[in-house]
C-alpha cells in the first residue's frame, strides 16, 4: 500500500494496557502554566527505565477552564494502578504545588473508571490549615503557601489507556527522516487524550526487548534497525535500501481509538515530507501486548 507514493508497510504495532489519568494544570499565565506543565512531566519517556510515561495533550483557554485561566492539560501513565496514584502525589506534589500561581483540576470526566484522592492526600501538606470549598460545582482544597493558595482538585479520575502505539518514519537520510517525525508530532498533538512521551516526541533510540549479550540489560538497541551497522557481521539487518535516516513515534492514548486516530493523523502528515520513502511499525510478534493495530488498516 502506498500513500503520496511513500510505502506503508502491511505490519501492526504492539500496544498494551496502561493506567491513566489526565488533569488540568491553570496558572496567572500561560507561561506559568507550560512551565509546571514541563516539570511534571519530566523523565516520563518509558517506563523501562522512568516511572511513569507523561506528556502534555492539550493546552486549554481560560474560557474553558474551571478557574477561567489558561492551562494545559497532561497524562501520567503506568501499568500499576498503585504506581500511577504514586507518581500523581508525587508529581503534583513536588512539580505542580512547587510551581508559581498554580491549581489542578480533573480532566478525565466521565471517561474516568474511578476516582483517586490524590487532591485530599495533598492537602496534608497545609499542616491543618486547609480549607475546603467549591469552583463550578468541583470539591477543591485550599493549601496556604507564601505566595497564596495552591488550589486542587478532592478527586481525579483514571482509567484503562492504552500504551506503545508507533510507527517508524523511514528516509533516504536522517534530515528527511527527523522532519517526518517532527511534522507527525505535530500532527498527533492534534489528537485529544493522546501523548507523545519521547523527547519532542520522537524516539531516536528505539529498542528492543532484553539482550543479545548482557542478561542483566531490560532493554538494548534494535540493531537490526541500525543504519550504521548495515553489513556488519552477524546481523540481520531489516533496513530496505535506499533507508539512511530511521526515527520512531511512540504514543500512549485513553483507549485504542484515540491511538489508531493519532498514528492515522501522523503518518498522513508524514509521507508529504520529501525523502520519506517508508512506513513501519514495531512489534514483538504479538508476544507483548493485546493490541495489534495494522498500519494499513488505519486507511
């Protein structure tokens, strides 16, 4: 299958289930709203090795949000629910509390499969000085800080996501292959209640599970899809010619359809780019996790 002449290969991407919840982040500014938005969601790439996935999905205008000032809303991801409720305390507590003129509110909704308490436990942070009270109908706590009150939210709500949607953005070079990605980034940010957690959202790395050599590695480079070792000795490399430059996307979403509109939204705006020859997806042979979204199924 072809689309604008670049190659969409007949495989799946392996996703798998995942704990998420979504809340909003409002500030004085959006300025101050993007900077607590970026802390919290720091060292949130994978959960191989971070402890959680996170990354901003929406930015929301003051006449949306219940505190009529702007803000952005972020996912927290994990594969624990007792490990996402963790990071929440956490993240909210030490990036979001600790950030100028801030307050939290759920984002979740009516999509959320329960309700943590993550606003009630942090209101311990006040000493016994909270207060509680009401913003458009929502049970909020008042933290008394020195600069004024930091306001959150009693609940917010999780539910079952979906994570490790992908695609490979494959180039005649790195430059073609790196502006695939990023104009697909941008594309996805478009899609609500999706994140890209990579960095920029684009994942240079990529991986694969375990090690050929080292038994105590959880993770290792994928060389098979390594343009700088095409020919070296023992390896099977699985990079079609003409390919110098390989970059992955990686999404994590509130359900499958959220995920198979965003990779749709990324690989469309991909394949305009000139040098972007193909499209792959990675997987483990279905082996990992219970979703197998074919790429030429999304068209």
């Amino acid at each position: 299958m072809q689309i604008d002449g670049v190659e969409i290969e007949d495989t799946f991407a392996e996703a798998f289930d995942i704990y998420v919840s979504k809340f909003l982040i409002t500030a004085a500014t959006q300025k101050f709203a993007k900077i607590a938005a970026d802390e919290t969601v720091g060292f949130g790439s994978s959960v191989i090795s971070c402890p959680a996935e996170a990354g901003i999905d929406d930015y929301v205008p003051p006449n949306k949000t219940p505190d009529g000032r702007p803000g952005y809303v972020v996912m927290i991801c994990h594969p624990k629910k007792d490990e996402l409720e963790h990071q929440l305390i956490e993240r909210i507590g030490q990036c979001v509390l600790t950030s100028a003129t801030t307050a939290v509110f759920d984002a979740m909704g009516k999509e959320a499969d329960e309700q943590l308490k993550i606003g009630f436990k942090l209101k311990f942070f006040a000493d016994g000085y909270d207060t509680e009270g009401k913003i458009g109908g929502r049970t909020i706590y008042k933290i008394p800080l020195m600069s004024g009150d930091f306001i959150i939210e009693g609940e917010l709500g999780i539910k079952k996501g979906v994570a490790g949607g992908n695609f490979f953005v494959m180039a005649e070079n790195q430059a073609s292959a790196l502006l695939g990605a990023e104009v697909a980034v941008d594309a996805i940010q478009g899609v609500s209640g999706t994140i890209t957690p990579f960095p920029g959202g684009i994942v240079a790395s990529g991986s694969k599970v375990g090690s050929n050599k080292y038994k105590f590695m959880h993770a290792t480079t994928n060389e098979k899809f390594c343009p700088t070792l095409r020919g070296a000795e023992g390896i099977d490399c699985e990079i079609p010619e003409g390919i110098e430059g390989i970059y992955e996307i990686v999404i994590d979403g509130v359900g499958e359809q959220a995920i198979k509109d965003a990779m749709k939204a990324g690989i469309s705006a991909a394949v305009k780019v000139p040098g972007v020859k193909r499209i792959y997806a990675g997987n483990y042979g279905g082996t990992l996790g219970a979703y197998q979204i074919w790429l030429t199924a999304l068209f």
